[in-house]
C-alpha cells in the first residue's frame, strides 16, 4: 500500500480549480462579483475563442496596491472576511480567496492593478502555479485580470470543454446575470473584437428592457414589498407572457443569482391558480436580506443558499409575489359600469361583458350518414333491438385483445365503445354496452403519443418528417450553441435543426408523431433540456420528462373540434396503449358511468 504523502500545491491548486473553474463562465463570475466588490461602477469583458483563448475583465473599482498583489494569488488569501463570525454574515459576492489562485493554476494570469492613491499600476504574471514579482504598468485606476489558454497545463480536463460557440454562450448568459444584479454598473462586452453588449447605468426597468427585451417589461408586474429588514422587489411576467422554457427565470438573493428550492416553490405557488402546469413564469426578482439570515457557504460556485428562516422567507416571497399578480389580474378583468348609453341603448361596460362572457350557444356536430348508423346500430345491437349484422361488425374493424388497463368485456370488441359527440370541447362523449363513457381528450391523446414517442425512441427508429417549409424562430446564443453541438442528440430524437445565424434556428424535419404546428415550441422545450442537462442525461435520466413534454405539445388541445371519426380514433388507440388509464402526469382519462347509476339519478324504476 503506498505511504501517505502531501500532495504538492500545484496539484492541490488545480483539484481546487476543478471546483471553482468549472468553465470560462465560471471565471468571468467570479471576476466580475470582484469588480462589483471593489466598488467598481464600469466593468468591460473582452473574450476570445469563448474565453479559453483569452478572458479580459477590467474595472475601475478601488485596486490593489502593490504589496496586495502577490497575496490575491494565493489560495485562501482574501480582503472579505477575516474570522468566522465574518464568515456568517457575509456580505461580499466573493470570500473564500479560492478564485484568482484557481486560475492561476490552469490559466495563464496577469494580474494589472491601480489603487486610487498610487502613480501608477503594477502587475503581475502566474503561471503553473509560480508568479512573478510586481512590475510598473501604465493602468488607470482599477483592475484587469487577463487570463490565456484556460486549462492548457490539464488537457485531460480542457478536452471537457465544449466548442468555443457555447463556451461564448454560457460567458454571455454569466454577463447577463451580473448586469441584472446590478442596474446601476455599466457593462460591456466584447467577443472577438466586437461589441456585442453595451449597458449604461439603468434602473432596474430599463436594464431588464435592453438585456430581455421590451416585450417582457410590456408584460409584467411590479413586484415591491418591505417586511422589517425583508425586501423585495423586481418584475414578475402576467401569464399571457409565459414561457414553455425556464429561460428567463432570474432570482437574486443580495444581489447573487441563486437557484434556490424554496424560493422555486413559492413562485410556482404564486402562480399556481393563473398559470397552466406546462408553462414557465419569467421574473427578475431581487431579495435583499440581512447577510446573517442567510448561508451562502454551501458549495464552492456560490449558486446555492440556506436560509436560517426557510419557512418565513417562503411565505414572504409567496405572499409578495401573489398580491402583485392578484391585483394586475384584477385591475385587468374589473367590468366598470355603463357611463353613457350607445346608440344600440347598450352601455359600454355592457360590451365588455360580453365579450368577457361570451353567450353559451349549443355545439354543432357534423354526423355523417355512415357514422350516424355506425353508432345506432351498436346502441340497437346492445340493447337488443336489432342484431348487427356479422358484416357490419367486420366493418367497424377490430382490435387487439391487449386492452391494457381497461375492464374489457369478453363478448365486446370496443370496450371504449364509439362517440357520440364533444362536451365543452374538453370530453368525448362514448356510449358503450354498460353505459356512458366520458374521455378527457388531451390527456388520453397525451398518453398515447407518449406511448409511441417511447417506443420508437427505444428502437432507434424515430420516424421524422421533412418539412416543406422550414420553421425559423430567434434563439439565443446558448440555444445556437446547443445546435452545434447536440447533432447527434437532435437526430435520436427526430429533429434536424440548424442555425441559419447567430441568433435564428431553422427546424428543417420534426417527428412524425408531433404537430408540425408546433415545431418551434417542440424544438425550444428540447434545445432547453439538452441545454440545461447536457446530451447523455437528457437522453437517458430524463428521457421519460423529455418525451412526456413533447407529447404534451402534439396531443389534441381543449376547444379543438375533432370529427366523429377522430374521435372514435383516439378510442381505438386508447384500447391499444399501455397506461391508457392515466395520462403522463398521473391524470386519470376515463370514467365509466353505466346505465345503473344514470337510472339512480333520473329515480327510474322508483
């Protein structure tokens, strides 16, 4: 057995490094929570080959003075916090002292700095884990940090990397974050020499416009509530602006972008009465909090958070968060009162009403001659007035005995039975030799097409559909990124899609099975989980949550009126689909109500 022996700090620093810098984006963080540290008011960012070639931020916070500099690169060496009672309220965006010294170890780093009291800047060089001494350099006041060819000493893990397109695209998405956080600090960035975001100093509203477009502050409400040393404030999206991705779902806790389950929680609860279950609330809300009621030492990227008070800080977040969205949806829907008769002797609040509530008219259903047989001669069949013939019966087709999950009649061949009509554009309406079957349509089509998106995704044999004309939609550069580097991903799941520019996707052929319809929302809810969870888990982990969504995006959507021939098609698949009792989110999809229970109702017989 080897003998126990101290690793040396150049290794030391780099399994560090493996924790800290997980990928350029998580460098630039870390660079720019210390610019906003420093006091900074200007920060620029300069990236090239999506920040592993070179990675720039420059600052003009207070810098460093000369004898500091050597210590910023060194592992746990920081100007943040100094005992532990310091480390339970920490009120800086950085304090372990583990960044800079990480980079120095997988990077090379020039460190340039400038107190406001000095003549002039000096700097510093690191590289493999020895730094130069400080040397003048003409710098103003502030600080750059310049580091090259991130990872070049550990190719095992830069070959982790992705390409320098979505490399530059989680660099970009890390920028966005921090410009929310910070409305009053004006950035810019650069990407391979050219300007691709230049932010002044905004409020809140107006930096939320420029980096998320006007559209979402069109939308949405102001969230505003103070609770003693609580306060929350920022914009929450009305439903009508929902996403069918967590795109633009921004939540700051003292000004740190965190993902945070109670705070997750009490957003959906919001929500929960306004929003449908497959759609996505977008927010950009800023909590600020006493540093003590809150713990932001648990892992070494600093994205996640412990409160002291989780119950209370749920509630207030949930209550904020629902007064604001309660009186929009109020202010949206109140009728005000006629005025001033119109000249049809209505009041105007008479015509708002109206078309709040529209009047109830009763459905037309278009029953073809053989469809209107079809059905009276299985009613007259069963109830004994009429044979069906032998022949009629081969016509109406049969299926397999395999009824899953559905209490089959050995003498019945449908024991779903055939429609009648669509109730409220929700429910089919069947009649069966036991009575009346009630089918929630979209559920049982969701499981249905489920069903078979599993199957074919098992076999490897997606069936997909060219499209006649390709479906383009804007996208970010995340979602580009993703594209390029998800191919053989896409192809398993039966999508071709391609960039036709930095910021438009092209969906070239979709499955089969799906809507063409909805080929962006299809493509953006894949694009999302293969961005997010990477190709290999999305495909294997989160396979089912996958497909479930995308058949949840092709079934038959409420109010759409299907003919009865459509309807009795989905009866017939729902005989043959494993699971057709319960759609994919445990949903039942059927009910059986017979002749018995109706008679009770009507008293019949009493």
């Amino acid at each position: 057995m080897p003998a126990i022996h101290l690793l040396p700090d150049l290794l030391i620093s780099q399994i560090a490094a493996g924790e800290v810098i997980e990928r350029p984006a998580s460098a630039l963080k870390e660079l720019l929570e210390n610019s906003l540290d420093a006091g900074a008011t200007e920060i620029n960012v300069m990236l090239e080959g999506g920040g592993i070639k070179r990675l720039v931020v420059r600052d003009n916070g207070r810098g460093i003075a000369q004898d500091g500099l050597p210590l910023a690169l060194m592992r746990h060496a920081t100007s943040k916090i100094a005992s532990f009672d310091d480390l339970q309220r920490v009120a800086s965006m950085g304090f372990r002292g583990e960044a800079l010294a990480s980079m120095a170890a997988v990077a090379q780093l020039a460190l340039t700095s400038r107190a406001a009291d000095a003549e002039h800047g000096w700097k510093v060089e690191a590289q493999d884990g020895t730094q130069s001494t400080a040397a003048p350099a003409a710098h103003p006041h502030g600080t750059s940090v310049e580091l090259r060819e991130l990872y070049f000493n550990t190719p095992a893990r830069r070959k982790f990397l992705k390409s320098e397109s979505t490399e530059y695209a989680w660099c970009e998405e890390t920028f966005k974050r921090i410009a929310l956080s910070r409305p009053d600090v004006a950035f810019t960035l650069q990407r391979d020499g050219k300007n691709i975001w230049q932010l002044p100093r905004h409020n809140l509203a107006q930096r939320i416009s420029a980096l998320l477009g006007a559209e979402f502050g069109q939308h949405a409400v102001n969230v505003e509530r103070q609770t003693g040393p609580l306060h929350l404030h920022g914009i929450a999206a009305l439903p009508a602006y929902s996403r069918a991705t967590r795109d633009e779902q921004y939540f700051f806790v003292n000004g740190r972008f965190v993902r945070d389950k109670v705070l997750m929680h009490a957003v959906r609860q919001a929500y929960q009465d306004i929003l449908h279950h497959q759609r996505h609330p977008a927010f950009v809300l800023l909590l600020d909090m006493p540093p003590e009621q809150v713990d932001v030492n648990v892992h070494p990227a600093k994205s996640e958070v412990r409160f002291r008070e989780s119950q209370g800080i749920h509630q207030f977040v949930f209550h904020a968060l629902q007064d604001a969205l309660s009186a929009t949806m109020k202010s949206t829907t109140t009728i005000q009162q006629p005025t001033s008769p119109s000249p049809s002797g209505r009041g105007v609040g008479a015509r708002e009403e109206s078309q709040l509530f529209p009047p109830i008219e009763q459905q037309r259903i278009r029953f073809g001659a053989a469809e209107q047989q079809a059905t009276y001669r299985l009613w007259e069949s069963q109830t004994g007035n009429v044979d069906l013939p032998e022949q009629e019966a081969s016509d109406v087709g049969r299926v397999s005995t395999r009824h899953v999950g559905l209490k089959s009649d050995p003498q019945e061949d449908h024991p779903l039975g055939f429609a009648l009509g669509q109730l409220a554009g929700i429910y089919i309406l069947a009649q069966n030799r036991h009575g009346l079957i009630v089918v929630d349509m979209h559920a049982a089509h969701e499981r249905i097409v489920y069903e078979r998106l599993k199957t074919a995704f098992d076999a490897q044999q997606m069936p997909t559909q060219p499209l006649l004309i390709p479906v383009s939609f804007a996208a970010d550069t995340l979602d580009v990124a993703t594209v390029e580097d998800a191919q053989e991903a896409l192809h398993k799941l039966g999508f071709d899609i391609a960039p036709l520019s930095t910021n438009t996707l092209a969906v070239r052929a979709m499955p089969a099975m799906l809507k063409q319809s909805k080929a962006e929302a299809a493509a953006k809810e894949v694009l999302h989980e293969l961005r997010d969870f990477g190709a290999s888990r999305a495909l294997t982990e989160r396979r089912n949550q996958l497909l479930s969504t995308l058949a949840c995006h092709s079934a038959v959507r409420a109010n759409q009126q299907l003919s009865l021939p459509e309807m009795n098609a989905i009866l017939r698949e729902m005989e043959q689909t494993e699971r057709a009792d319960q759609c994919n989110h445990g949903r039942p999809t059927w009910f059986q109500v017979t002749i018995a229970e109706l008679d009770a109702m009507f008293m019949r017989g009493k």
